[in-house]
C-alpha cells in the first residue's frame, strides 16, 4: 500500500511532533526532510556538492537541530540545486510501499502533490519561538528574531516557497494543546485510510 502524509509548515509549528505520532499510530515511516537541509548546510563547503553526497553520517551528526543549522540549513534551501539533489530520494521515500509521512516545507507542493493527506501546522511567530526557546535555550528575542528571518526566507524564495497546498488542511496549534492537535491529525489520517 503507498499512503503518503504530507505534513509542511513553518519551524516550531509542531510538524515534527504530529509527524512521530502519526507514524507510530499507523506504522508508517517517518522523514523529517528538515534534516536533509540542516545537514548540507553544516557541512560547509560546496552546498550542491555536499547534498550530491549526503551520506548516513552526515544525517546522524549531533550538532543538527542547533539554531545555526536551522539558519545554514535555509540559506542552502534556497538554492535550487541543492533542491534539485535532495529530490529523487524524498519522492521515494515518500512513495515506498507501508505508508510515509514527511514533514517539511514544500512536501505537498512539490515532493508529493499526489500525497492522500496534506497538512499545513502553523502558529503563531511568538508561540513558535518560545517553543523552540524552551528546546533550545539562549536569548528568546534573539529566537524569534532567527524565526521570523527563517519564516521570510523560507517563504519568499523563488523555488519550493514555504505555502500551503491548495488542498492542504490548515491547523493552526498556537493555541492548541499537542494532544488535542494528535488526536485530529489521526481521525483525519483514519478517515482517509477509510
Ligand atoms: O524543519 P527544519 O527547521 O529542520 O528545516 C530547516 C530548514 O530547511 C528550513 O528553514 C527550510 O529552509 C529548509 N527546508 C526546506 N524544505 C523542506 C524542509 C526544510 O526548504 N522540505
């Protein structure tokens, strides 16, 4: 069976979260294609040459989910080369039999439009910026700051733009407890699984 959950968003909206649980409630795998950028962009050097090459070990370094390779990681994202070699492996993945979910920014717009889910999580700049403080530590104005600059960057490239797909389900979870947000998250899937 090929069932593919598209999950896009902005950072810190709760993507990754919702994205674990529908995995382990379906028994789908999980690829949080943010990584795939985070990882190009800390390696330094040639950012196409390094996402030509992306090995398991660049995807397993410690120093990933770092504000700076949130930064470095939407620097190289603009860059449609480096779009272009991250392509073929995030739509196989997305196609494998046994179901996927994939969060990120341009999954149900570009990786995978035929996905049979599309969700866009969003939230608010401040409600996403005091999570990612809570994570993260530092100076949380210095966060929000680094949140919004990713938000415009992320959005206003030419390639891949971070927006929703027009057929997208928006779910807005700045004031929406985790669980709640879950659980609905699920009775979709359910339902389009139905
Ligand atoms: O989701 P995460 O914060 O890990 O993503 C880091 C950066 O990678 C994003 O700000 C975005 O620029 C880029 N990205 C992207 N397309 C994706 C996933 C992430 O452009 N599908």
């Amino acid at each position: 069976m090929k069932f593919t959950v598209a999950i896009d968003g902005p950072a810190a909206a709760g993507k990754g979260t919702i994205g674990r649980a529908v995995a382990e409630a379906f028994g789908f795998a999980h690829l949080d294609t943010g990584v795939l950028y985070r990882a190009v962009g800390v390696r330094g050097g040639d950012p196409v040459a390094a996402a030509q090459s992306l090995s398991a070990e660049d995807l397993a370094r410690d120093d990933l989910r770092t504000l700076e390779a949130g930064q470095a990681a939407s620097r190289v994202a603009a860059i449609p080369q480096v779009r272009a070699a991250l392509l073929e492996f995030q739509r196989r993945f997305a196609r494998r039999e046994g179901g996927a979910v994939l969060d990120g920014r341009d999954i149900g717009t570009v990786i995978c439009p035929e996905a049979e889910v599309k969700l866009f999580v969003t939230a608010s700049a401040p409600v996403r910026a005091h999570r990612r403080w809570l994570e993260l530590g530092g100076d949380e104005a210095q966060v929000l700051a680094q949140v919004r600059e990713r938000d415009a960057r992320d959005m206003g490239r030419a390639d891949a733009p971070l927006r929703p797909a027009p057929d997208a389900v928006l779910l807005d979870t700045s004031d929406l407890p985790v669980d709640q947000a879950i659980a609905r998250v699920l009775d979709l899937v359910r339902s389009r699984l139905a």
